[in-house]
C-alpha cells in the first residue's frame, strides 16, 4: 500500500465504510492511503478496506478543506427563487466514494425541483436520486451530502433528496464528460 499518499491518522477519525455505509473509526496510528479527493471528502484504503472520510475529519489525515461560503446566509437569497444552475452545479460537487465522477455527469439525479414553501421569499428544493446498485449503504451519506450542497445554494430554504429506483440506473445515463473522466470514450 506504498504510495504518496499514505498517510498516518493524527487521531481517532470517525469514518464510513464503503460500500457498506456502516460508521466507523479509524485508529489514531492507522497508515491509510487517499485514493479520491473528491467533492471535500477523501476516499482511503487501510487495513480494514475502503472507507470516506468528511472533510470536516480532514485534519486527522493532515488535508485541509477549503469550504466554500455561500454568498449570502442560508435561508436568504435574491427576489425569487434559487437559480437552479447554481444547485446543478452544487450537485456537481457531490461524488460517490467509489467512482470520481459527481453525481450529476453520473446520471444519478433523476429531477430537481424548486417550489415556494409557505413562507413567502421562501423556497424548497426536491432532488430524486438514485444510485449505481440499490443496495449500495452510501446512499443515505451522498444523499445528506447532496442536501448540504443544495442548501448553499442562496434563496434555498429547505432542501429533500430522495432516493428512487426506477428507473433502474444504467451506464447510458452517464454524461459524456462522465463518460470521458471513466475512460469509456
């Protein structure tokens, strides 16, 4: 596992076994190795196999994390709705840990939907998602993490991401920059 980028975890780092989805904690004093450095999460191998690590966890493996500030506070935005270029491209931020392609050029973003809430000035986002296999345990973190994007976004008030299965995802789905990024074109 001799790379550049094996590192040694500085403390106990809390982390998501993938595909399984289940919590862990990696040991301070593990060497883990980056294999993805996506979307402000890192995907390592270690003894135990592949797990995500937050970028919130990203000083116990000596990374920084630039977070990005929305241009105005949560909840607040400009006369009217959310652009909703400005949540496809948050959405693009978001990748499965397996895969560094985002969710987006993946084909995994069934709709996106923005609609006022009762609140006037205020709006909600619905995302449907799906994922590469229906029992892969990422789902419920790429879904929260594609929530967190969304609610970047100015003028979003409340965002819902859904997990659907049908359709059935397939590789056509896949966008042609996605398709170039895994080599298939």
């Amino acid at each position: 596992m001799a790379t550049n980028d094996d590192r040694t975890v500085s403390r106990n780092c809390p982390a998501t076994v993938v595909p399984s989805g289940e919590s862990i904690v990696i040991p301070e004093g593990a060497t883990i190795s980056i294999t993805h450095r996506l979307g402000g999460n890192f995907t390592v191998l270690w003894a135990m196999g592949m797990a995500r690590i937050s970028g919130s966890e990203s000083d116990a493996i000596g990374e920084t994390v630039t977070v990005s500030e929305p241009s105005t506070a949560v909840g607040e935005g400009p006369d009217g709705p959310p652009e909703e270029i400005q949540i496809w491209d948050q959405l693009k931020t978001v990748y499965d840990p397996e895969i560094p392609v985002n969710i987006v050029d993946l084909g995994l973003v069934y709709s996106l939907q923005v609609a006022p809430t009762e609140d006037p000035g205020r709006y909600q986002v619905e995302v449907q998602l799906t994922l590469t296999a229906p029992g892969c345990g990422m789902g419920p973190a790429i879904a929260e993490d594609a929530r967190m994007r969304v609610m970047e976004v100015p003028g979003v008030a409340e965002a819902n991401v859904e997990l659907v299965w049908d359709p059935p995802w397939n590789q056509d789905m896949i966008s042609e920059e996605g398709k170039m990024e895994l080599g298939m074109i």
